[in-house]
C-alpha cells in the first residue's frame, strides 16, 4: 500500500513538474555588452570617428538634445549632399570563439533629425569590410527617440559595431543623429 501511494504521489509530481515549467529553446548562456556614452566612461576612448564629406562631431552629450537614460549621449552630423559620419568600435564578442553560430543582436536608441536624413546601424567583418548585419532608415524631420535593431548568427568573435548618418540632399539643415544606450547581445 505504502509503495503504490509513493509510486502514485511521484507519478503527480512528475506530472505537475512536465506541466508547470515552461519549455524553451537550450541556452546555456547571455552576454552581452553596453554603452550609454556616459561622459564618466570617457566615450571618445572607445568610439572612432570615419566620414566622407563634412561633418560636426561626434560630441559626447551637447546642446541639440537630452540623453534618453542617465547623463550621456552621442551627437554627429552631415552637412554635405550624399555624405556621410560615423562612430564606430570594434567589438569582441566573447562567447564566439567557443561557441560559433551564437545568436546575436545590436541595438541603439536614435533620434534623427534633418531633410531626408539617413542612419544605418551595420555590423561589419573587418577583415573584409563587408556588412555582417545592416538596417539602414530615412526619414524627414520626426523627433523622438527609436529603437533600431539588427541581428546576425555569429561566426567570428570581433566586429565592428558603426552608427552612421547621411545627408541625402544639401538643405539648410544638415541631417543629425543623436545616439544613447548601444546593447550588444548573444545568446549561446
């Protein structure tokens, strides 16, 4: 009696459990990186500076905008027609090189401004200098900040991670991009 009322309670327990805990995809891990220019992190030691044609900046927080979450933020600009600034950063993406084919995504929080003005969000292989990942947007004078993200199946453990905007036409205004809160995330 004492066993068939074990085997019984067990058999409910097992049940319960296979009910009860939710099932997902294996993981075994997160990691993942962030960056909110905080002007304590000294933001211009880690981000590069690339452009064609003239630009202002990058300012690590400045008079054109308020951060989106704590004190910091990024600020650049493209005065000429079809030209074009960028910050960029290498990132090593630790998990990689053990675990190839991780699942990984980049976002930051944007808000663009300017006549017909550009951003990409591109995750480059700098070896040969082709896009990994890109989301590329364009859009006429709407405020506020926005989410842009991109995701890629790693097969190498270091990118370059580079926040781009562009000025598509010469105008009185020139297209501005003000950046806060880079994640880089993997899932192994």
């Amino acid at each position: 009696m004492r066993s068939s009322l074990l085997r019984a309670l067990t058999a409910v327990v097992i049940a319960a459990a296979a009910v009860l805990v939710p099932a997902g995809p294996a993981s075994a891990g997160i990691w993942q990186l962030t960056d909110g220019f905080e002007p304590s992190t000294n933001p211009a030691s880690r981000w590069t500076l690339t452009a064609n044609g003239h630009c202002g900046g990058p300012t690590f927080g400045g008079p054109s905008s308020t951060p989106r979450t704590g004190s910091g933020w990024a600020s650049m600009m493209a005065f000429t027609a079809r030209g074009w600034c960028a910050l960029g950063r290498t990132i090593h993406l630790t998990p990689v090189s053990i675990h190839p084919g991780a699942r990984c995504t980049a976002g930051v929080w944007t808000e663009l401004w300017g006549n017909e003005a550009s951003f990409n969000l591109e995750v480059i292989d700098p070896d040969t200098w082709t896009y990994i990942a890109l989301k590329s947007i364009t859009q006429d004078w709407v405020h506020g900040w926005e989410l842009q993200t991109v995701s890629w199946t790693a097969q190498r453990s270091d990118v370059v991670l580079r926040l781009t905007v562009g000025q598509q036409h010469p105008y009185w205004h020139a297209a501005q991009v003000d950046l806060d809160d880079v994640v880089v995330q993997c899932a192994y």
